[in-house]
C-alpha cells in the first residue's frame, strides 16, 4: 500500500514541476510567436464597444495632470504622455475598472486607436486597434523584457529585447531611444 501511494505521490510531484520547467523554458521565434500572436484574434471590434471613448471628456483636465506631472490621478485613471520633439503629441489613458484596456488620444481628445491586453501574466497580448475598430498591431510579450511586434497581416515590424530592437536576421541590432512620460 506504501508503494503504490508512493508513486502517486512521485508521478503528481514530477509531473506538476514538469509542467513549470516546460513553461518557464519556452522560448519564441518570429514564428512561434507570430502563431500564439494570432491565436483567436478578432480582426474587428464593433463601434458599440469603444463608442464611449472616440472622445476624451477630461481632455483639459488630463492636458493639465500631464503638464504638473501627475500621470496617476485620484480620479481613477492613469495617463501616459508621448512627446514629439519634447512637444506632448499624445496621450493615453487606462481607467482602474478596467486596466486591460488603454485608449490613445491626440492633444485635441480625439480617439486615435485603442489597446487591448490579453492575459494578466506573460506571454501575454496587446492587440492594438484604429479608431475604427480594425485590427492594426499586435504586440506579443514574451516577458516583461521582450517582444514581438506584428502588423495585422502577420509581417514581424520590430523584435525588441530590452531598448533594443533586432533587425530581421537578429544579427545587427538597432538601438532605438524612445521617449515615454517626462
């Protein structure tokens, strides 16, 4: 009787860390992760979804918490400003209730495309959208220091790995500075 729930025991223990040490080593290529990128995407978002947001009701409230440096707000929104040439360009903003979804507005608070996130852990998504509710990117976040960027055809438009975005054949890397929040 031992025996037998000895190796129970054994098969459940090993099997469940099998498991774990599968998924802590997967690793992805600009193809296996185009395949779980693409995996049961909706090419198109119906307008009723986002009707609410193709405008920014805070937008001089928002240009204002932007400007003090104030990017989370009491009021149950967190913004994130983009600067072009150290001139604010856009803006995002993910509301608390509910944080896997963050729209894009230009200065005057006008919708400009919307994120969608999927999953809560890594490898997760983020399917990027168009003010119309079309598909355009999809982001595949291997982890919090990679991913892969994809058009909504499938084409791979950048890998990075930390601040660095790979060249197609990952053997010249491009440094690329970007310019998030102040």
């Amino acid at each position: 009787m031992f025996k037998i729930f000895l190796v129970l025991f054994l098969a459940m223990f090993l099997t469940s860390h099998a498991q774990e040490v599968i998924q802590i080593g997967t690793t992805y290529n600009e193809a296996s992760a185009r395949i779980e990128a693409f995996t049961d995407v909706e090419q198109k978002i119906e307008k009723e979804f986002y009707k609410k947001y193709l405008k920014d009701p805070n937008r001089k409230e928002n240009l204002g918490f932007i400007e003090q440096g104030i990017m989370q707000t009491n009021l149950g929104r967190v913004l994130c400003p983009f600067y072009l040439k150290n001139t604010l360009a856009s803006y995002s903003i993910t509301y608390f209730e509910t944080p896997q979804y963050a729209f894009y507005y230009n200065i005057l608070g006008s919708l400009i495309k919307f994120d969608i996130i999927k999953g809560s852990d890594y490898p997760r998504k983020v399917l990027g959208y168009s003010r119309y509710g079309n598909l355009i990117s999809i982001s595949f976040e291997v982890d919090k220091n990679e991913q892969f960027v994809y058009d909504e055809n499938g084409k791979l438009i950048a890998h990075w790995i930390d601040d660095i975005a790979l060249s197609k054949d990952n053997k010249n890397p491009k440094i690329l500075k970007l310019r998030r929040g102040k």
